[in-house]
C-alpha cells in the first residue's frame, strides 16, 4: 500500500479512536449517536473502501475518464488510475499543499488546485490543521478534534459546467467535500444531464446539515430532476426520497446515484 494511503487510513482510524474516547463518558443523546458512529464507523468505511475499488473497476474501461471531486491524499484517485491508466482525469484539492502532493504522484492527472461549487470565484475555506481530511467551506462537527486549530484560506472555485473542457466525458464523478456536495451537483447539472456519469458521493449529518440543506434536497436534484437512481455501497436501493432521509442520521454516508 502506497504511503500517501497508509498515512490516510492511519489518520481516520486514530480520529476514530480517539472520538470514542472522548465520548466514553458522554451520557447524552447526542453522545450516544456520535460514539455509535465512532465505534461503526471505521469498519463502515473499510467497508465502503471495498465497494469503491470494486464499483471503480467495473465501471471504467482501461482508457475510462474521471473526475475526483475532493482528493485529499489520493486514495480514490489511485485507484481511479490504476484501473484507468490510459485514461484522462480531473482532481480538485482545494488545500494547496495536497494538491501539490497530488500533482507529483500522478504527473497523468489534471489537478486542479480549487474547490467546485455552484458559483465561480473565491471563497473561504476552513483547514481544520490536525484532521485536514475534515476541512471544508463551513465549519463542521470535528469530533475528537473539536480544538483542532482552525485557519481560514481563500481558494478559488469553479462551477463544474463552466469548468470542464467540452471534449471531456466523464464516465465517473466522485464527491468527497465535507458537506458541500450539492453545491457541486447544482454546478454541476448540464454535466450530469448530457453525460450521464455514474456519481458516487458522501452525505451524512454534521457536515451537509451546515449549509442549510438536507437529504431531501439532494434527493430532488439527483432522483427527481436528473432522473438518477440512488444506492448505497452495499447495493441497497434504489432508495425512495422517504427511505434517504431516514438514513441521514446513521453511520451511512457513501452513495452511488446511477442514471
């Protein structure tokens, strides 16, 4: 396993270990419902890393295009290119440091050191400095890292529909951006419609919740106005708009929105 990746799993696996531990004696519901996702979350997400990997390999072909939408340390972009090689792919990283470390692992890769929302232009960007993998245009429920410093940055952002070169057609989009995802789908729809990618996004309670929208909202964009199918990792689904809200508060946050 490459290093990049190892550092990855070793850092949520330390925050999974010590949200548990901060929260053993919390004995309020709140407490409750973030210490069974500190204590499920870190097989859900093995779990889901599994389904990645395999739903990446059966989606693209050898010379398959991409687009990683919150890269981080890489380790979906590794295995978009390691099954794509011939392939041409879009990585957004708003954190100027990952995004150099990005371009010099995959020198194949178009990294583009900018956030995707619903609008061009710059916006602030929260770095939460000891869990990066958590840092994000709102500020969010950090966990064990509640008194992680903070610093503010500008970046710049990109609506995808203007970004994307016209000759480009995405047979994937994945979306890992700390809430902020239906920004990027709304920026996203004249993409989605003529290209008809399969997507494969995060969503769950304490981030998205942070910028005024719910799983409803992702629901009627994706399944009503795109006519996309939602599942998760599992393969559950397709999801009604009643059965998506229900989940919103579980330990369940990767889902897959089909054509």
């Amino acid at each position: 396993m490459p290093v990049a990746e190892l550092r990855d799993s070793a850092e949520r696996l330390r925050a999974a270990w010590a949200l548990n531990t901060a929260l053993k004696w919390d004995r309020s519901p709140r407490g409750a419902e973030l210490r069974q996702i500190a204590e499920v979350g870190p097989r859900r997400e093995l779990r889901d890393r599994q389904g990645m990997s395999v739903l990446i390999a059966s989606i693209l072909p050898r010379d398959g295009s991409a687009i990683d939408v919150g890269s981080h340390a890489g380790a979906v972009l590794r295995e978009i290119v390691r099954v794509a090689p011939a392939g041409r792919h879009i990585a957004y990283e708003p954190l100027p440091m990952f995004a150099a470390n990005l371009a010099a692992e995959f020198p194949t890769v178009e990294v583009r050191n900018a956030a995707l929302s619903d609008a061009t232009g710059q916006v602030e960007f929260i770095h939460v400095e000891s869990a990066p993998e958590f840092s994000g245009m709102r500020e969010r429920e950090y966990g064990a890292y509640a008194n992680s410093p903070l610093s503010t940055i500008t970046v710049r952002a990109e609506r995808l529909d203007d970004a994307l070169p016209s000759d480009f057609v995405p047979k994937l989009i994945k979306i890992d951006v700390e809430g902020a995802e239906l920004l990027v789908l709304r920026g996203a729809r004249e993409t989605l419609r003529r290209h008809r990618p399969i997507v494969v996004f995060e969503h769950g309670i304490g981030a998205a919740d942070r910028y005024g929208y719910g799983p409803g909202d992702v629901y009627d964009l994706l399944a009503g106005e795109l006519d996309m199918r939602i599942f998760d990792l599992d393969g559950a689904g397709p999801y009604s708009r009643e059965r998506f809200v229900e989940v919103f508060p579980e330990p369940l946050w990767n889902f897959l929105a089909v054509p």
